[in-house]
C-alpha cells in the first residue's frame, strides 16, 4: 500500500474518532469538568491569587492532556467491544494505519483539552506562558505519550471496566505523584523516584519551567517525553498489532 | 469467474480449543452459498478468516483469486462484509458513516457522494440520512448495515448471520434484498442457524458443525441424506410437556430420530407403516393422548439431525462454545 494511502487511511480514523467525541457535547464538557473542578478547588486551596497558580496551572495543563488523551485511546477498547473496530479490520486498511490513526485522535485530543485548560488559566488566573511554541511542543509530546500509555491499556483490557480500571490504576497515581499539586521535592522517599517513572512530571516540570520563563531544564524534560512516547508506542502498538493480526 | 471464494484445510485453533477444524469448500462466482450450522459451530470464525479479519492457524481462504493471507488489502477490496450485528457508529449519520466506508475503501469524493446517494435511495434511508443512527430502529440499522457493504460495489458480499434477530417483516426483507443481489450478479456467502433460510436462498449449502464441515451440496441434495426416511409429526393432548415425550417415543420401535419442532414431536422412520401403531400405542400405553398425526415430506432440518444428530435450534451454547464466539471480539488471546 502506498505511503500517502496509509497516511490518508491513519488521518481519517482520526477524524471519524474525533468527531465521535465532538458529537456528544456532554462527551467533552464531562471530560472537562474533572480538570477544571480540579483547578477550582486546589485554587481556592492556595488562594485565588499569586505565585501559588503560576505552579498550579502547569501541572493542571499537563494532567488535562493526560486524560484527554488516555480518555480517546480507550476508544479502542469500546470499539472492540461494539464490533466498529471489525468494521475497520474488514476494510482494506494496514494495521499499521488503524495504530497510527487511533495515536493520532488520542494526541490530538490531549492537546485541544490541554489548550482549553491553559485558555482557562489565562482567562481567570492571568497566567500566561510567554514561549507558547515551547509549551506547544511540550503538550504534544506529553500527548503522545499518554497516548501510548492509552493503547497499551486498550490492547490488555478485554473489555470496557477492564479498561477503567487499568486506565485509573496508571493515572491516579500519576496525578498525584506527577508534581502537579505539590512539588516532587517535598515528597518522601522513594517517591520522588516513582514520580521520575512517571510522563507527567516531566510535562508537569518543563511547563512550569516555561512559565517562569526559563528553558534550563525543558530540553531534558522533552527528551524524556520523547523516550516515553517512543517506548509506549512501540509496546502499545506491539500489543494491538498481536490482536488485529491473530 | 470461476470460484469467487476457495477455502482449503482452513483451520483455527484459539489456544487449545479447535474452532474450524480443516473446513474445505468453494463458493462459485455469482451463487448464494449458505454456511449453516448452530450457535458456536465456527461459522463466524470461518467468515471471519476469509475476510481477513482472523489469521488462520493453518489453510488457506482465497477470495477472486487472491490469498487473503498473501494479499489480504486486495482480497478485501472485493468482499463487502455485513456482520451480525450492526457495527456502524452510532454517534455519526448515516451519511458520514458511508462517507467514512467509501474513504477507507478509496473512493474519490464525486463516487463516494454518488454511491452514497445510491445506497441510500436504495435501502430508503434518505429522509434519515442525517440523524444520529444510534436512533434507528433494528430494521433501518440492518439495512444501513448493508448498504455499507456495498458502497464500494464488491463482487462478493459475506453475510454472517443477515436476518438474526429481526422481526418478521425485516428478515423478509433483508431475504428480499439478497435476492435481488444476487440477481444483479454478486456472489454471496451468508452463515445461518434458520434451516428455511439456508433452504430458501442458497443454491448450495454446506453444514459445520463443531468446526467441520460435514455435508456440502444443494439442499435438496442435502435432504437426499434421509433418503428412505419419512417425516411423522404427532401432538400430543394440550396441557402436556411435549418435550417430555421425546425420550420415551424415541424407544418406540421403528423411530429412528423423536425430536421438538415448533411444539410437535417428528419423528423420522424408514417405516412408517410400522412406526405409526406403534408410536400410537407407545403413546397410549404412556398415559399420553394423541392430539393430531401427519404424515410430512423431510426438510432441509432434518437432513440436519440426520447428520449431526441433534436440532440447530434446540441446543444451548456449552461454555466453549460460548468462549469461542467471544474470544474473537473480545481481544483476549
């Protein structure tokens, strides 16, 4: 099959899940709500104003894409589970295109749920990034490697709660040991080395590096979000690869 | 074309549990063949190989000529599956899931909108083309369901299990529709658990049964089998189990195979001269009264229990059978 035809196959798939989850508006405004409810009240915990939110909304950012993206993947999960993923298996489609298609939604839906995040800490928190091509950068990254993360559940679990459970087992933990909510350095030990497992913290570190206008660290944190997205792609796709092709 | 589908040795274990056991049998280009067989007798996993969706453990299916495991994108290029339950997404029109098929099976945009208009027409779905289709009703989500199949004009539509589940008038239909299919030249392989179905629509008709095949012809040669038996159906007086009946009329002499269809007992004898006093004092002698007796042609059905000895309606799924059917949707290994 020709590249630009596999391509093609890949940026449709995407589409059709996209526009899935954009269909049902209450599909987005619920997978919104937890980030944004989230903020709120760690806000108020901190206090409305001040240097607290500038440390606040990063890791707040991060942890949207992280879920946004995870959320999507899963997709494939309730596919399986509906038979649409048959539909697609049945077409004249490389497996390889159906991976790359599904990746795709998922970071794409990492980064517009992260962007939505970031608006609202502009809107109401006045925190702004001033080198929004290096956040970019970093949101898509981190995107695609919670996507990874999504299709390595999607390809264990066998069915939907399957795929809740294994999906809140990684990103529970994640949320709260990625140094969103209180810097890794305050955390006993050996956390701090669970969360350095961990994507988030290296999201969740190079955005508030960002913010604060530096770069000092950004290039390593990416390079860790690069290495992560690498290695969970590469399992993920391994792991769906043995179903479609059994 | 000769043969539209060849299947040879084509055989698929799931772990330890064999689920087509060296299945060999072709489809002729332009014929209805029908794949018939119970829950769990591998219909699905034969279907499923043959498009491609399923690697065999060992056989091979070739469809117009290519081996779908050697080319499986040009085999399904001409295969139009409808599969047995709707797997179209519900969220999305009925439009914008054709549009999708017709992307994936790369048509340009002025065939896509064209073909899609046609299918549409065709199948009277017009009006609702831009409703959610998770609000269409059973009938209009089968024939959707078809229709996508054909948006990219297969010569070979694979039906797996075409009118299950459906109420009478839309299984008419949906028999009504493969006809008319078939009349316009595309060959057609359907699975089926409903014997009349099989009977009525496919030229020829091969029967599996725990993953083999085990007859293969045209079903009238098929309900050759009982060549020499007769049919005798019998009820017994209202208010009684007829189910109950059936192991103490199969002692009776004479009665070669007692079985439950549509609330009367058949019988199959090669003898029913013999078969009806002694059914009728059998029944008296049991405390039974026999309600109505008649004497009936053999069908397709019981060419069937002939063969594998038991009913295709009656038998409940084992648990094998049962994790069998899931096991392919399912993703487990």
């Amino acid at each position: 099959m020709k590249p630009l035809t596999s391509l093609m196959h890949s940026v449709w798939i995407a589409e059709n899940d996209l526009r899935q989850s954009f269909k049902s508006v209450r599909h987005v405004v619920w997978s919104l709500l937890f980030p944004i409810f989230m903020l709120f009240t760690f806000s108020f915990r901190y206090g409305a104003t001040g240097s607290d939110n500038t440390f606040l909304i990063p890791g707040i950012v991060g942890m949207t894409a992280m879920f946004g993206s995870i959320n999507e993947t899963m997709s494939i999960v309730w596919d399986k589970s509906m038979g649409v993923f048959d539909r697609i298996l049945a077409a004249p489609v490389s497996s390889t295109s159906i991976i790359v298609g599904k990746t795709l939604a998922g970071a794409v839906m990492g980064v517009i749920s992260a962007l939505v995040l970031l608006i609202i800490g502009r809107t109401l928190y006045g925190v702004s990034f001033v080198n929004i091509g290096a956040v970019l950068l970093i949101i898509l990254l981190a995107s695609f490697s919670f996507t990874g993360i999504g299709t390595i559940i999607s390809g264990l679990a066998s069915e939907p709660r399957e795929a809740m459970m294994l999906s809140n087992l990684l990103r529970f933990p994640m949320m709260f040991l990625g140094g969103v909510f209180f810097p890794i350095e305050v955390m006993p030990m050996p956390l701090p080395y669970v969360a350095r497992a961990m994507p988030l913290t290296y999201a969740t570190e190079a955005l508030r590096t960002i913010q604060t206008g530096s770069t000092s660290i950004v290039f390593v944190d990416a390079m860790a979000l690069l290495a992560y997205t690498v290695g969970t792609m590469l399992l993920g796709s391994q792991i769906l690869m043995r179903i479609m092709t059994r | 074309m000769e043969n539209a589908i060849e299947v040879k040795e084509l055989t698929k274990f799931y772990g330890s549990l064999l689920a087509v056991d060296h299945v060999n049998f072709e489809v002729k280009g332009k014929e209805v063949f029908g794949l018939l067989g119970p829950n769990g007798a591998g219909k699905t996993t034969t279907v499923r190989m043959i498009c491609g969706m399923l690697r065999p453990t060992s056989g091979t299916a070739v469809v117009a000529g290519f081996d779908v495991s050697q080319k499986p994108q040009e085999a399904k290029r001409r295969i139009g599956l409808v599969p047995d339950v709707s797997n179209l997404f519900g969220e999305l029109s009925a439009r914008v899931n054709l549009e999708f098929m017709g992307k994936l099976y790369g048509l340009d945009k002025k065939t896509r909108r064209e073909r899609i208009d046609q299918v549409l027409e065709l199948f009277h779905l017009k009006e609702r083309q831009n409703d959610l289709i998770k609000y269409y009703s059973k009938g209009m989500h089968r024939r959707l369901t078809i229709a996508a199949a054909l948006i990219h004009q297969p010569e070979i539509l694979v039906m797996d299990e075409p009118t299950s589940g459906l109420d009478a008038q839309t299984a008419r239909l949906v028999r009504e529709i493969i006809i008319d299919l078939n009349k316009e030249g595309r060959t057609i392989l359907l699975t089926t658990h409903q014997i009349d179905e099989a009977d009525r629509l496919a030229q020829r008709v091969g029967i599996i049964d725990r993953g083999r095949l085990i007859a293969l012809n045209t079903p009238e040669q098929i309900k050759n089998t009982t060549e020499g038996m007769r049919a005798l159906e019998i009820k017994i007086l209202n208010g009684v189990d007829q189910q109950r009946w059936i192991p103490i009329i199969s002692e009776a002499e004479g009665v070669d195979k007692a079985f439950l269809v549509e609330g009367k007992i058949r019988i199959l004898s090669k003898d029913l001269s013999q078969v009806i006093p002694t059914v009728v004092n059998f029944v008296d002698k049991h405390g039974g009264k026999i309600e109505n007796i008649s004497v009936a042609q053999p069908t397709l059905e019981d060419a069937f229990i002939n063969l594998t000895g038991k009913s295709i309606r009656e038998e409940p799924m084992s648990k094998e059978e049962y994790l069998k059917q899931r096991l392919p949707r399912s993703g487990l290994r």
